[in-house]
C-alpha cells in the first residue's frame, strides 16, 4: 500500500490538517487529504495547500467548526475550515452535471469519494490520502501514472477537454513543471480541441502561461507542448511566429527565434520572476514583423537583419499583456525590459549620466540578467556585457542616485521663464550633477544664469 509523506515549509500546517481531518472522521464521516498535496507529497515537493475531501455535507463542516469556517464555495460544496493559523479548503464528495460554459459546471450533486476522484482532471491529480495513516486511495490508477510520470486525463480526453477547456493548459503546466509526458491520447485531445481555449478567460490563460513559465525547471518543455498541440498560436500567436522565424547564422548559430528564446527561459533558474520570465518568452516578439533580407556587400549574398525589433517588440509585449489583463506595473516592466533588452550593445560608449541613469532603473538587474542569457544562446560574445557588469557592481557599491541640486521652483526662481524648456534645463542639470560638473546648489545656479538664452550667453562649460 503506497504511503505519502507530508512535508510543508510549516510542519504546524500539516498538523493542523490532520487535527481538521481528525475531528471529521470522529464525527463519523470520511475525510482525506486530496489532490494536489497527495500527488506533490508523493514526489516529495513541497506542499502548497491542503486541500480535505469529506463525506460531510457542507453544513455539516460549518457546524462542527462553527466559528471557525467561511463559506467560500458553499454552492460546489467547498468550506474553508480556519485552524491555527492556516486554512483549509474542506470539499464534501461531489460529482459535476454538464457544463455549458466550458469552464464551470451548471450544477453538482454530492456523492462518493469514488465519484470525487472521476471528476477531477488528471490520475496524479485524482488521488486521496488518509492523514493519520499515510494510506493512499486510489480509484484513477493514479499511482502508476505518478510512477512512470505521465499526465493523463481521467475518463475519456476529449470530453474533459470539452467540459472545460482551461484543462488543456493545465495539462502542459502541470508536464512542465513536474518534467512529466503526456499520455499520447491526451496529448492528441489536446491538439483536436485547442481551438476551444479561445472561449477561456485571457486571465486564466495568462494566469496558467505565467505559472508554467516560471515554475518549470524546463519551460521549453511546456511551451513545445503548447506549440506542438496548436494552442500556442490561439493564445499567443506573436509567440508560435517566432517559430520558423530564422536569425543569422553568424550571431545565432543556435537556430530560430523560438528556439532562442526557449533556450534563454530554460537558463534562468526556478522560481523566475513574472517580469523576467515574461520578457524573456516576449524579448525578440519584434523580430518577426521586423524581418527584412539585406543585400550583404561582404559575401555578395544576402543576411538577416530586424531593424528596430526591440521598440516593436516592446509594443506588443505592452499589447499583449493588456489583453491578458495584466496589472500595469507588471506591463511597464516588461515592456521597458524588451524595449532595452539590445542596450548592452551601445552602453560602453554612453555618456555617464546616460549609463547611471539605465543603472538606476528598478528593473535593471532584471535587464542583466535578461541580457545575460540572451548571449548566452546567440553569439556568446559577453565582453559589452561584461562592461555593463562591471559598471552596475562599482554603481551599486556607490550611494544610491543622490537628490538633485535644483528642482523646477529653483529654477524660476532663478528667472527662468515657466514652460517646456524647464523639464529639459533640470535634465541637464541633472546629468552635469552626475557627471560631476557642478556639486553644490551655488554652482547650479551659476549654470542655469550662464545658460539662460540671450545675446550674451556664455558657452557651457
Ligand atoms: P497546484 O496547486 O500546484 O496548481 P493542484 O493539483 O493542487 O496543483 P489546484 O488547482 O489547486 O491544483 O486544484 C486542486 C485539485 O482540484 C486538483 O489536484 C484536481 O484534483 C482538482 N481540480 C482543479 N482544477 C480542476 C479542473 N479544472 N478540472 C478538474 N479537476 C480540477
Ligand atoms: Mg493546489
């Protein structure tokens, strides 16, 4: 009989799981671990959540924790049980009636712990757990596809797929991040029923995309799936181009665009930032819009170029993370990220004041490192990066950016007419501060009295 073992950051979690389970069972009904924690315990991952499957009803549950429950699902049968600290979804036994909307079921009875486990997705994800034993129930023949480390769907794919569609991403995420096969019928589901994801919210399509591409040890695994199946170019058609895009050889030896950026995603460690994880999937976006073939005067022949790829790119990361609904600072982020994601490449002839600038950015060690792996799979030439490196390690061991001498009510003061102009003198002020030029309040003001426009006005220094 197979045993999990349950392991979270918290072991006072897992405790306090059990004594929920317990005080179930004493009241004489069923009650096990279910799901995703049985499945993540027996692969020894940390657990995340616990989730209870019971055969109380959920009146039942609210009245044996009474005070200490909110009905957070009562319509699905789900109550949340709150124990020391934590909290514990508590499911009673249920099986799903048709569901219309591709998503949710219209309505669902309650039943066996049998009829519970058919309605979930995937076997790994259909297993149940009794917490004081370690005993492990398993109706889906979970077990051995958890064993040979398969995601197959439970009951016939393609009809699960039609219930709800959101399960087709859920498959690639759930392969991706536990390095999993699918089972080739389902994979073949997949490919047949992909254009049903269309009918799924952008957030919960983003919400999934995000998830794979940051949890996965190997997000090209996922994303090949996501392509391979046809999904990929319903959901992210910017994305699927980038496959059979081609790039020049000479400084892309590695192939195209799409495997380029699948070999980046797969350089950066786990758990990746949303922000990194998303420029790097949408950095060379631009490219195939972009794509032009050159006459090229040394060989005669012709070469691959993507002129201003990186301002296209950043436009439609900006357009595509709007429409999957994405929190604008996390846009902004990305965006700014692929706009400079090339940036490397003029930064050791910047100005000072330019390269501090860059430097300061919140996002800049993000930009590092997007752009260390964005080297690390072209043309392995780390040398204008190495430069950026070394600049940012000597600007970080410095204060932080100071404040600057003059702001705009000094400069009126100081006679300066109100308009425009203002913003562009602070500017300059700014940047003379930074490189050193002036260093205190008097000689700003000497800069702006010489540089105030007139007949007379003295050069700059
Ligand atoms: P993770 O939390 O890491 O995403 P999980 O398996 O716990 O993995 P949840 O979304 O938390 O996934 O769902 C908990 C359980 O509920 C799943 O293991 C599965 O049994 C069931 N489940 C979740 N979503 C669906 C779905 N769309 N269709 C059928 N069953 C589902
Ligand atoms: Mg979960």
């Amino acid at each position: 009989m197979a045993q999990a073992r349950f392991q979270t950051a918290d072991a006072k979690q897992v405790e306090a799981a059990r004594a929920v389970a317990a005080a179930l069972q004493r009241a004489g009904h069923q009650a096990f671990f279910a799901g995703g924690c049985v499945r993540d315990a027996l692969l020894g991952r940390p657990l995340k959540d616990i989730d209870i499957a019971t055969s109380a009803t959920p009146g039942q549950v609210e009245s044996l924790f009474a005070g200490h429950t909110v009905p957070v699902g009562k319509a699905f049968g789900v109550v949340l049980v709150l124990r020391g600290g934590f909290s514990f979804d508590v499911a009673t036994f249920r099986t799903d009636g048709a569901y219309a909307d591709g998503r949710h079921p219209d309505r669902v009875a309650f039943g066996t712990a049998e009829g519970d486990a058919q309605r979930r997705d995937f076997t790994v994800n259909g297993l149940f757990c009794d917490p004081s034993s370690g005993e492990v129930t398993d109706f889906v023949n979970g077990l051995a596809d958890l064993d040979a480390r398969v995601i197959r769907a439970i009951g016939e794919p393609e009809a699960r797929f039609r219930e709800d569609h959101l399960r087709m991403l859920r498959a690639a995420r759930f392969a991706s991040v536990l390095g999993f096969e699918i089972e080739p019928a389902t994979r073949a589901a997949m490919a047949r029923c992909a254009a049903q994801i269309r009918s799924v919210s952008a957030e919960r399509i983003a919400s999934e995309l995000i998830r794979m591409v940051c949890e996965s040890p190997r997000p090209s695994l996922g994303l090949n799936l996501l392509l391979g199946t046809g999904l990929l170019a319903h959901i992210l058609p910017e994305v699927a181009e980038l496959s059979g895009t081609a790039q020049p050889p000479l400084y892309h030896p590695e192939g195209d665009v799409w495997t380029h950026t699948c070999l980046m995603l797969d350089a950066l460690p786990p758990p990746r930032l949303p922000a990194l994880a998303l420029a790097v999937l949408l950095h060379d976006v631009g490219k195939p819009p972009t794509y032009r073939e050159e006459p090229d005067p040394g060989t005669g022949g012709t070469r691959i170029r993507f002129p201003c790829h990186a301002p296209v790119g950043a436009d439609l990361a900006e357009a595509i993370l709007t429409r999957f609904r994405q929190p604008s600072k996390l846009i902004a982020e990305v965006k700014a990220l692929v706009a400079g994601h090339m940036r490397f490449v003029e930064a050791a002839k910047m100005r000072p004041a330019k390269l501090r600038r860059l430097m300061g950015e919140p996002s800049f060690p993000l930009l590092l490192e997007l752009m260390r792996v964005d080297i690390l799979h072209s043309n392995g030439d780390f040398s204008p990066w190495r430069f950026l490196k070394d600049a940012y390690e000597s600007f970080r061991a410095e204060p932080v950016l100071p404040e600057p001498l003059a702001r705009g009510r000094d400069v009126l003061a100081w006679g300066v007419e109100p308009g425009p102009a203002v913003g562009a003198l602070l500017d300059e002020l700014y940047d003379a501060q930074l490189e050193g030029r002036i260093s205190t309040q008097e000689e700003a003001r000497a800069y702006v009295l010489r540089r105030r426009p007139g007949p007379s006005a003295p050069p700059l220094p």
